[in-house]
C-alpha cells in the first residue's frame, strides 16, 4: 500500500465553486502575462490554476501560435517523438446507467451483448493480428451481466492468449469505480493503468447528465482514483467528456484533480484522456453537445493540458477525424487508440449497431502507423516501463525532467521493428525502416546508438520483446 500524506479526498479537495469563480473573473490577459505563463511552462514546472486560466482566454492568433510552439517543445522535452497505440476491447453493452449522451444507455433499445470468454480470446487473437500489444479492457456498468469476478476472468484470459509471434503485453482498464478491496484485487492482475472519466466536475452538469443510476453519484465516482491508489495501483488515468460543459472549466478542474493527487500520494495522473463528444445512438446530449467545442477550442485545450500537466500522458481517441489528430500529435497528445471499434464483437464481426458512440477515424492500425510516421513521429508498443516497475513515483521521476525520453525512443524503435517484421505492409514497413534509420542517425544519443542497432539487429533476426 502506498504512504499517504493526507486523508482529504478529491470530493474534498476539488472545488467547482473556486474553480468557476477563477473562470468567471479571467478576461483576455494582456500579450506579457500570457507570455509569462508560456515561459513558466516552458521550464517543464507545470501551471497554477491562474496561469492555466490566463491561456484559456487567448484569443490572438499569434498568442495562441505561441501556446502551440511552446506544446510541442515541453511535449517533445518529456517524450520525444514516440506516440504509444493501444486498442479499446468492448466485452458487454449491459448497462445499468442512463448517461445523456452515452449509446450504452440503459433507455436505448439497441441489441445488447456479452462477449463470452471464448468471444473474448477471439477478439484479442484478432488484435494481436493487426500488430496490437497493448489494450484498454472495457465494458458497462452492470454488475448482473458483468460483475467485477468476470472482469477479472476477462483480463486472465487475454492474458494468455497467443497468436503467431504476438501477445497482450500490457491491460489497462476503465470501468466503474471500486471499493478498495475490489482495486486490490485488480491490481493483483498485473494490470497497466486504471482509467475513469469524471465526464464533469460540475456537480449540477454531472447530476443533469446522468438520471438515477450507480453513475449518478458524482462523489463516488470523483474518488475512485484516491481508492484505486489507496490500494496500490500505481498509475491512474482520468479525464473530462468534452461538450457536457464549458472547457475551460473542465480544463481547470483536471489540473486540480491532478494536483490533489500529486498532493495526497505525491504522484499524479499518468494520463489525461481528452475524448470530445461525438453522435451516439438516442443519446440527445451526444447528438446536440450542451457546451459544443470547436476545433480551433479543441487544439487549444489540448495544448494547454500540456503545459499545465506536462509530465501526463495525453489520450486522444478514434472520436476524432484522421486530420484533427494528426494536429494534435504536435500540441501534446502522446498516446492515441487506433484501428478501434467500440461495440462487443467489433473487431471480428464488424458490428457497428451496439457500438458506444461514433467514430471520427475509420483507418486500419496499419494506416495510423504510416501516418504517424509521416508526421515525423515513431509508433510505440512499448510496456518496458510497466514490467520494470517505472510507475507511480519512479515513473514521475524520470518523466518530468525529461529523462523517461531516455527509455521511450530506444524501446518505440525496438517494438516499432517488431511490427514492420510481423505485421506491416510492404508500403509501411519501407517507410518504417526508414523512419527509424533516421531516428538512429538524428535523435538517439551517441553514447547508446551502438548498443540500439545492436538490439534492431536482433529483432531482425527473430528475437522478441525486447526492451530497457
């Protein structure tokens, strides 16, 4: 169990109330303050709350180019040029919840499944073939159809599924908040990083959004992350649904939830997920977003997060377009999902009635990969951090001066030849090779490059899972 330095809870500690008054008080900052705030960001520290809301009112062009640059460079500064994929599995539609703007919905009379544990290993086998070794576990609320025990079950048998030269390295997980008991037992699973969206942290939104149900407790599920670190889960993920409320509120509220972490158990969110809302199935508020953001609010509120959190892995998902996120690879975000699909059964049925919401990018994992390195960027599978034990404080350690950029080149580059060897098409497996030339020649240090080829020339000849 971890050491606490305090019992205060976020419900506790989090204050809609403050956090709104410091929205409501912020008018457009004058060009020295704003740029005061990017130099204090630009030295990896991190923002206040003040300075945070300072660069949500920039409205100048020019300004907001300086916001972008300085994203990209703290982005760059803490993990280089490596973007980490992973892949959502969906294992049941049951849901107990009538969130607004969910297709999961209790009220939608869309077809409901859950996948059996045999579904389960066929539909990993089927990701393990695309080339994916890392996954999000996933499902809805509804403890008849899918308790806690069959999460459990799920996450054992994905575990030992084999296919060709593949396997699941690492599970992450998002689900409903847990007892502390319950986290215990998850984290006896070997499990990556536990995810849950607040959605909002405005109590009257969140209470609007989500009618009678396990969700409608909005404490409850505000302090899942101090439970789930109670227990020892090392790395948490949290995030806000954007469109359910103003962002720039949420924006601040995220910081403040990261900062009562990182006070009460000295670390803070591994990462932040920034899903924007997109149309799902007789769900209104998903159709007619209450607080819409616009693209250009969207880039912004991304690279902002950076600055505020720099050392959080950013999570952007398939919600959005093959174009909005090859933007946002320059303004912060470092992990994304791709090839996803988001109903049970989707990836070997191509089932997209029961899916969850809509998705913005259709591509194949093997599109995503040749696109990212495209843009300059290299692929990661990477799960050497998680299986050395850099999580939590360790992890925090290394990434916030910049030094896990270290680890996250070499081993994206090892895991990135894995792939061009055992899954890419001849089109991308040119174009990886050649990415990681010049990643070799321009990017990894002198000192180590030597000991790097000799790691790819292994792979090359066969050799698996390799990392440091």
């Amino acid at each position: 169990m971890l050491s606490l330095t305090s019992e205060i809870t976020a419900s506790d500690a989090i204050h809609p109330e403050k956090i709104q008054a410091i929205v409501d008080r912020q008018e457009t900052a004058d060009k020295v303050r704003v740029r005061e705030c990017i130099a204090r960001a630009r030295t990896l520290k991190g923002l206040t709350l003040e300075e945070t809301a300072v660069l949500t009112s920039v409205q100048d062009p020019e300004l907001v180019q300086e916001i972008y640059d300085a994203a990209k460079y703290v982005k760059h500064e803490i993990y280089g040029k490596r973007l980490v994929l992973f892949a959502p599995l969906y294992y049941s539609n049951y849901c107990s919840n009538n969130c607004l703007y969910c297709g999961f919905r209790r009220d939608n009379p869309q077809p409901r499944r859950k996948l059996t544990l045999d579904e389960v290993e066929k539909e990993t086998r089927c990701l393990i073939d695309q080339g994916h070794k890392r996954i999000l576990v996933i499902a809805g609320e509804d403890n008849r159809k899918s308790s806690f025990r069959y999460l459990l079950d799920v996450i054992e048998r994905v575990y030992r599924v084999r296919s060709g030269k593949g396997e699941i390295r690492r599970i992450n997980v998002e689900m409903a908040p847990m007892t502390v008991e319950e986290f215990v037992e998850l984290r006896s699973m070997k499990i990556g990083t536990y995810v849950l969206f607040q959605e909002t942290y405005d109590p009257e939104v969140y209470r609007r959004m989500h009618p009678p149900g396990p969700k409608a407790d909005y404490a409850a599920r505000l302090n899942a992350m101090d439970n789930a670190m109670e227990a020892g889960i090392n790395d948490v993920g949290i995030g806000s649904l954007f469109g359910l409320n103003d962002w720039r509120f949420e924006v601040l509220a995220l910081l403040s939830h990261a900062q009562h972490l990182e006070q009460r158990f000295g670390t803070g969110p591994h990462t932040i997920s920034v899903p924007r809302l997109e149309p799902a199935e007789c769900a209104p508020m998903a159709i007619q977003p209450p607080c819409p953001v616009s693209d250009a609010d969207f880039k912004k509120l991304v690279a902002i997060i950076r600055l505020a959190v720099p050392y959080t892995g950013m999570i952007l998902t398939t919600r959005e377009s093959a174009e909005m996120r090859g933007q946002l690879f320059d303004l912060g975000v470092s992990q994304i999902s791709a090839g996803s699909r988001t109903s049970p059964g989707g990836y070997t049925e191509q089932q997209e009635e029961t899916a969850q919401f809509s998705l913005g990018d259709h591509r194949t994992l093997d599109e995503v990969i040749a696109d990212i390195a495209a843009h300059g960027y290299i692929p990661s599978f990477c799960t050497g951090c998680y299986r050395l034990g850099r999580t939590g404080s360790d992890f925090m350690d290394l990434a916030k001066p910049g030094l896990i950029r270290a680890h996250c080149l070499p081993n994206a580059m090892f895991t990135f030849e894995e792939y061009i060897r055992d899954y890419a098409t001849p089109a991308t497996a040119e174009l990886g090779e050649q990415t990681i030339e010049r990643m070799l020649d321009q990017d990894v240090p002198w000192g180590i490059r030597a000991k790097v080829t000799k790691v790819l020339d292994r792979i090359k000849n066969g050799e698996r899972d390799i990392y440091y």
